[in-house]
C-alpha cells in the first residue's frame, strides 16, 4: 500500500466480505483487513485476527471461548427460541469446560490414529464408488456436478457408514447438512436460522429414531457403539448424544465435501500440480495440507474473551468477540512465501484450517485420508477431466464450498 492510499475501514472490510462478491472471492479483502496489522482492533467492540501466530495462539487461550448458551445469551439474545442454535449448543464444538471436555472423553477414542487406519479399506471402497458414480454419469459426454455426485457422495458414504446409516438415507440428507451450516454464518437477524432451524429438528428426529433401532438391534458403528457406552453408565443425557451425532455427520459431510470439490478444482487448474498427484502417491498429503492453505473449507472461527485480558498488546474486554480469519492466517507473509501461491511442494505447511487447542478437529486424520485416497483416484481413473466454465461458490463465508462443480470427464 502506498502511502497516499487511505485504509478501509475494518467494518467496511467486514461489509463487504459478507456481501456475495466478497464470499467469492474473499482474499483480497482478508488483505485489505491485514493492512491494519495481525490483530485488529475495532473501538474495543470487535476484533479481528489475520495473523497466523496470532490465530494460533488464539486457538489455544483457554480464556477465549467457543459460542456456547452463556456466550449466545449475551451475543444474540431470542436464540433459545430457534432450535438450530439449541442443538448447536449442546454439542462439544459449542460448549467449553467442563462440559467440552466430558462430550470429548465420551467421543474422542472412537477418532484414534489406530481407528483411522482400520478405517483404510471402507475409504478405498467408498472412493472407488464415488469414482465410478461419476465415470458412469459422464461416459456419454455429459457434463457431471461433482458437489453430489462425488464430494458429497464421497463424504456422506464415508461418515454415513461409520455411523450405521444407510446409504439409501444419504443423498436426502445433503439439503439438511447444507442448511444447518448456515445457522454457523454471521447472523444479522434471528429470521436468518429459519432453515437451519427446520433442517435441525428434521435431523434431529432422524438421529432419535436411528439411537432408537441401534438400541434395539446393535451392529459394529459407531452410533451403536456410543448408545452402548451410553447406556453403560456413560457422563451423557440421551439428548447430548443425540446432538453429538448431529455434528458428527454434518461436520464430516460438509467440510470434507468442500476440501475435495476444491482440491479437484485446484487440481484442474494446475495442469503440472496435477499430473504429480496422479504420478506419485507421496505427493497427496502435500496437495491435501496445500489445499487447506490455500482455499480453506472452513475460513473463520469465533471466540469471545472470558475476561479482560490482553491479546498481542490489545486490550481485550470481557465479553468482547474475536473473529479468527484463518484463512487470512494461512496467507499470512510472515510465516508463508508467496502465500498467494498454490505450491503443494512448500515445506513445514501447517494450515490453521482443522483449528488448534481444546477443540481440534476429532476428524482431521479421517478428512486427510479421504481426501489422500479420493482425488488421486479421480484423476487417474478420468484423466481428460476438465472443468465446464470458471467454478463458483456457495453464499457462505464461515463453510466456503462449491455450489456445484461442473466438469466433462474426457
Ligand atoms: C476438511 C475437513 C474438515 C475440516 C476443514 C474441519 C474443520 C474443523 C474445525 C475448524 C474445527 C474446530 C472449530 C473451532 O475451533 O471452533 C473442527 C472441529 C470438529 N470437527 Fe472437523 N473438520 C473437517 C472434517 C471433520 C470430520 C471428517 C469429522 C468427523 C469425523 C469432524 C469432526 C469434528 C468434530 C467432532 C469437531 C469438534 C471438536 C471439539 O470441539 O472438540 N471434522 N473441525
């Protein structure tokens, strides 16, 4: 920035982040923000962090809280009366301790690395279906929307089949996921969380119901697993579980859906890059970790300080939010070369994308195999693959994700 230029004023920034421009592409406004520094404070109301440190640092304040029901009394008052957001608050990404860390013990060891492998060859099968869905949908010539018919296939098949549901169950749960996502969307009025609202008692219906046949006629998921421990005197009431198993699948659907929608993009937009995935396997964890830099699927989190305290020389007061842009963080210049580049070879990547601390993705290791088995299967199988007319993006800006992804398969 020269010195003639004035900076945008961070509300401004934010304003226009959230109008649908700025959601499609938003980075050049996360540098519009960091042109006020790592941490910006705003009046001493809001800030807003674009540091990669900072971000990371932030993420690991136990005096810094996720959005739980004392959070949401004082941020959005009438939020009671929506049940997306009461859903919300009773599983563990929306609470802090101590109930954080009872749902966390009560789910955790389901997600170890040891699971994960066990977990290999469901993921190969589940690819190989994706994979060939959409071999068999373009074979003619047709053009073929990957957002259903491979990313969210591929994620819901994944999740659906951890969790005991059936496949004929899937696809119709994709407008629910979608919608439940954007109670998570910066929220200017209460009337906003109608459709997550619907969408949330209709999942919620379907979980109850799916606890209910596991109870009755257990089999190997994991949902009949938690109903077990559960009943065997496990720390949680029938309605946190419920709730649990709720993010469970929608936050293996979602975000899992968007890193392999944007990873086929990327991939179809570097030709060089591309032709490395499918040659050598090695390069997938880096293509993966790229793609979570560089394009993240989740891209802000919030907190909201305990107490007053003081964040990198900034006066923090209780009560006041702080929006962590981490997608601003995973382009941050002083801790990445030429961030604005996609260079699935760079060294000592680590993105802020699966977020950090006490709330660090519990699915993390399962999205990276997905996505390391899934997209180099895709391109080795199609290898005329290309995209049909520049992608766009959801309406969204905290889930950022295609709408649709149009290709021909060559
Ligand atoms: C690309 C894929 C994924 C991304 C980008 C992602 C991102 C995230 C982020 C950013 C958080 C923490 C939010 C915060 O700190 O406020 C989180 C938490 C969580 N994720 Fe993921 N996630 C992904 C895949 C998955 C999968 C596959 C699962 C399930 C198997 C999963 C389950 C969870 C759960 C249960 C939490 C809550 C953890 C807690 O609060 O302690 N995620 N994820």
């Amino acid at each position: 920035m020269s010195p003639t230029e004035t900076l945008a004023d961070p509300l401004d920034v934010m304003g226009r982040l959230l109008a649908p421009a700025g959601k499609q592409n938003p980075y050049p406004l996360y540098e519009e923000m960091r042109a006020h520094g790592p941490v910006v404070d705003v009046s001493g109301v809001h800030v807003f962090v674009t540091g990669h440190a900072e971000c990371a640092r932030a993420l690991r304040d136990p005096h810094l809280l996720s959005t739980d029901a004392a959070v949401q009394d004082v941020k959005l008052p009438g939020w009671r009366e929506h049940s997306s957001w009461y859903w919300l608050t009773k599983n563990m990404l929306f609470s802090n301790d101590p109930d954080h860390d009872r749902y966390r013990r009560f789910f955790s060891s389901a997600f170890s690395a040891r699971s994960v492998a066990a977990w290999q060859p469901m993921v190969r099968r589940r690819a190989e279906d994706a994979v060939s869905n959409v071999a068999a949908l373009g074979a003619g010539g047709e053009m073929v929307d990957l957002v259903p018919e491979f990313t969210f296939r591929m994620a819901t098949g994944v999740i659906g089949e951890l969790l005991g549901i059936p496949d004929e169950d899937h696809a119709g749960l994709r407008g629910i996921v979608g919608d439940i996502t954007l109670a998570l969307e910066p929220i200017g009025d209460l009337a906003q969380l109608v459709p997550g609202d619907g969408a949330m008692d209709r999942l919620a219906e379907y979980f109850h119901d799916l606890v209910a046949r596991r109870r009755a006629a257990p089999g190997s998921d994991l949902t009949s697993a938690f109903v077990k421990a559960r009943d065997a005197g496990g720390e949680l009431t029938e309605q946190e579980l419920v709730a649990n198993l709720m993010l469970l699948l929608v936050a293996a659907a979602e975000a899992p859906q968007d890193l392999l929608s944007n990873m086929v993009r990327l991939a179809l937009e570097h030709p060089v890059e591309r032709a490395r995935l499918c040659e050598d396997p090695q390069s997938a964890a880096g293509f993966v970790d790229e793609t979570l830099r560089f394009d993240p699927a989740v891209q802000a989190l919030n907190r909201v300080a305990a107490r007053d305290l003081e964040f990198f020389g900034v006066k923090v007061a209780a009560g006041v939010p702080l929006t962590l842009l981490i997608a601003a963080g995973n382009r941050d210049p002083r801790r990445f070369t030429d961030p604005g580049v996609f260079d699935p070879s760079r060294p000592d990547n680590q993105p802020l994308t699966f977020s950090g601390g006490a709330h660090y993705c519990l699915g993390a290791a399962l999205a990276r195999m997905s996505a390391e088995t899934a997209v180099p299967k895709l391109l080795n199988r199609l290898p005329g693959m290309a995209l049909v007319g520049p992608p766009t993006f959801r309406n969204q800006i905290v889930q950022r994700g295609h709408d649709r992804l149009l290709v021909t398969t060559g």
